[in-house]
C-alpha cells in the first residue's frame, strides 16, 4: 500500500508541475480552460450525466496550477488586465 501510495503521490505531483509550468507561459489561458472545463462539467450534470473524470481532472490540476503559480509570485490575471 505505501508505494501505490507513493506512486500516487507522484502522478498528483506531476500533473501540478506540468500545469504550473503552463500557467507561467499564460495565466489567461489558464483561467479560460478552467471555465471551458467547468462549463463541460455543469452541462454534462444538467443532462443528468455524469461529468467526465477527465474534465474534472484537468479543472483541479488547471486550478492547483494557478494556485502554485500565485503562491511563487506569480499576479492575479484578472486584476494586472
């Protein structure tokens, strides 16, 4: 269990490195990938769908991306326009 676990950690791990270093190239685009992937999200539950393990997965990395990006310095997108 503890290297499944390790091994888990890592994965997490790389998908918020990886969507760190795209939020560094563009915050903006960040941001409006987030709501494409949030809208996808609502419409599929609006339908009484199950919202797609692949959009929420890119929301919370796109989301946690942003996050460490703001924590390193980095503006608010919304705010520097």
């Amino acid at each position: 269990m503890d290297l499944y676990y390790s091994m888990l950690v890592e994965r997490v791990s790389v998908s918020i490195r990886n969507a760190y270093e795209d939020t560094q190239k563009d915050p903006v685009a960040n941001i409006r990938a987030q709501v494409d992937a949030a809208r996808r999200i609502l419409w599929n539950m609006a339908q009484n769908l199950p919202p797609s393990r692949r959009d929420a997965r890119k929301l919370a990395e796109l989301v946690l991306g942003l996050d460490e990006w703001r924590k390193h310095g980095g503006f608010d997108p919304y705010t520097a326009r």
